[in-house]
C-alpha cells in the first residue's frame, strides 16, 4: 500500500502537466490526450518505470474508460446526427468492415499477417470516438456540419464492432442464449431510454436543479449509478462492459440535453475530463510495448503495415462525403476516421484471452492502434485548410 500514494502523486501530477503543455505557445499544439499518453509511455514500465498500471492505478484506469465512454455516449446528439450524417455513417462503416475483411484475409493469405481475419478485420474498422470527442471539443468543432459529420462517423466504428464482438468473438454462453441477451440488453436500454424522456419534465427539472445545488448532489449521484448499473447488465450478460457504459451516457444523454442540462453536463465534465479519463489516457500510455515495435524481424513492417491500413480502411468512406465535406476537410477526416485505440485493445485481449491470437500478435496490432492515436489526430489538426482531394 505504501508505492500507492507516490504513485497516484506521480499520476496526478502528470495529469496536472499534459494541458499546460499543451497550451505552450508553440508552432503547433500537440491534443491534451496525445500529451497524456506520451507522458504515460515516459513515466511506464518501458521507460523510467516510475509507476505500474496495476493494482489501484490500473482499476482507476479502467474506470476512467467506462466514464469516457459515458461521456461520448452522453454527447451524441441524436436529433443532430439523424438523417444524412447516421445514414453515411453507417454505410461507411459496413464498407470499412468489407475493405478489413478482404485485405486481412490477403496479408494471412501470404504470411505477412498471422492475425486471425475475422479478429484483425474488426479491429481495423474501430474508431476512438472517446478519443476524438475531447479533441474535437478543445478545437470548438464538436458542434460544427464537420463535428456532426465526424461523430456520426465515430459512433458507428464504436457501434459496428461493438455488435460484432458481443455476437460472434465473447464466448460466454452458446450461441443462441448469447443472443438472446443481447437482445434483453437493447430491449432494456430502449426501455430506459424512455423512462428517461418521459422524465423530462418541469417538475422533474426542477427538483433536479435544487438538489443539484445541495451536498446531495442527486443528478450527479444519478448518473453514477445509471453507468454502474448499465455496465453491471452488460457484464451479466456476457457483453463488454464498454456497451455498458456507452449505452448509459446515450440514455442520461436524452434527460439532460438542452440547456437546462448544462450544469449537470458541466458537473460531469469535471469529474471525467478532470480526473477519470485522463488517468485512463495515461495508463494506455504506460501499458504500451514499445520493445514490441522490434520483437521480431518483421514487427515494425507490420505495425507499420497496420497503420497503414487502419488508415486505408476507416479513410476509404471519405469517398462517399465528396458531397458534404469540403475538399480541404476530406483528408482530415480520413485521418480522425483511422483513429483507433480502446477497442484495439479490447479485441487484442479477447483474442489472447479466447486463444485465438498469441500475445505477441496482440501486442503488434496494440502498437499500431496506439501509433494511430499519436499521429493521426495531430495529422488531422495539421492538415486541416492545407490539403485536399480533388474529383
């Protein structure tokens, strides 16, 4: 117990340190996160080894997780994103997926990549919307036609893979029984959702903005328990904590959107960005094989090699918003589209986990999502007003 507090210090000072480097004035600012997870590999096993993401700091971390995903859950605006952005969404992920599946099935094909397709193929497809969304949020482009665009397109490489590996890749009960409470879950979380918009009332505002006031903290306290309770059902019913979690901040997003919610949204915000969620940042940070990078002879062409393609599969829908995006903002997007991490890591370790993947493989593929979250939202922000496609 004594390496804890000296550890959490360490954390908490690093937490502290990334957004005032980001604020340094410089030619170019790095995003808090990338900051937070820089600092995370710095302070990690593979480099000064100041703290271990174990014990306190690792369950702390897998917290900071389930509150992100609750806060991209809860930001996602559904009413904004219905219609054209879902609709492409969607239709850019199941070509995602398809343009996963054929390249994978190729590189295992010839030996280049002995991660199994079906695995690799749904990782490729992935999108950091929690990584995104504070990004998105520190530029003021949350709110914006390429904001709106960008999340629609997050939430479903979130969704799309979310679905895929609670059907077919947890093997927690036989098939049917697995369905089956996939289905309970949704029917639960529509039945939530619901409740929730039938609460929105004057009556209920108001009670909610009193307490909200007091040492009670009710609306605060109820969301907490909204999450704990969602990624309970989801861990009872043999699905990712990471659905869980994700479906609770969209039903709590339905109470509190509008302006009445700000100050519930704002006490959230502190809570998560302010101290949860980075923790989450540097823990990925420090759980980071960078010796993975030159395990083998051919580890760094192949995390290259998946970098390459997170790139070409989340970047090739960008041909279906030649419409509605402008040209400059084409290639940006492509960039925040390849941008993958948490369930990288999540299919690695269900792959290792299931025996179907060797820890090395998994590491490989984790190294390349965690390169993904380092460069291409810098790239993104860089390339932004500077570059663009032409038909």
């Amino acid at each position: 117990m004594e390496a804890y507090p000296s550890e959490l210090l360490l954390i908490a000072f690093v937490a502290m340190l990334a957004p005032l480097l980001a604020e340094l004035p410089t030619g170019f600012r790095l995003p808090v996160v990338v900051i937070e997870i820089i600092l995370g590999i710095t302070i990690g096993p593979q480099m000064f080894h100041l703290a271990s993401p174990d014990g306190m700091i690792g369950t702390l971390g897998e917290l900071g997780l389930a509150f992100l995903l609750f806060m991209v859950g809860l930001e996602i605006d559904f009413d904004k994103i219905r219609g054209r952005p879902l609709s492409l969404a969607v239709g850019g992920w199941f070509l995602s997926f398809f343009v996963a599946m054929v390249c994978m099935y190729f590189f295992h094909a010839i030996g280049l990549i002995q991660t199994p397709p079906l695995l690799a193929a749904v990782a490729l497809s992935t999108t950091a919307l929690g990584v995104l969304a504070p990004i998105l949020r520190d530029r003021g482009e949350l709110d914006s036609a390429f904001g709106t665009y960008m999340v629609a397109a997050a939430a479903a490489g979130e969704f799309g893979p979310l679905i895929i590996i609670s059907l077919l890749l947890i093997p927690t009960h036989d098939s049917f029984l697995h369905g089956l409470f996939m289905v309970t879950f949704i029917i639960i979380a529509f039945v939530a959702a619901n409740i929730a918009l039938n609460a929105r009332s004057s009556r209920m505002i108001e009670i909610m903005t009193r307490t909200m006031q007091s040492s009670g903290q009710l609306p605060v306290r109820i969301c907490i328990l909204l999450q704990i309770l969602f990624v309970s059902l989801a861990a009872k019913f043999g699905l990712n904590i990471v659905m869980g979690a994700f479906a609770a901040g969209m039903v709590a997003g339905l109470v509190i959107k509008g302006k009445a919610g700000e100050p519930l949204r704002q006490k959230l915000d502190a809570i998560g960005y302010g101290f949860l969620i980075p923790i989450f940042f540097i823990v990925a940070g420090m759980k980071f094989e960078v010796s993975a990078l030159w395990s083998a002879p051919l580890a760094p062409v192949q995390v290259v090699l998946l970098l390459g393609l997170l790139l070409l599969v989340r970047g090739a829908p960008v041909f279906l918003y030649k419409k509605d995006l402008d040209a400059d903002e084409q290639i940006p997007f492509a960039f925040y589209s390849a941008t993958g991490l948490p369930l990288i890591v999540i299919i690695s370790e269900i792959g290792v986990s299931a025996g179907l993947m060797s820890p090395d493989r998994a590491t490989i593929l984790v190294c390349a999502g965690m390169l993904s979250v380092l460069l291409f939202p810098v790239l993104a922000v860089k390339l932004r007003g500077k570059f663009s496609l032409t038909w």
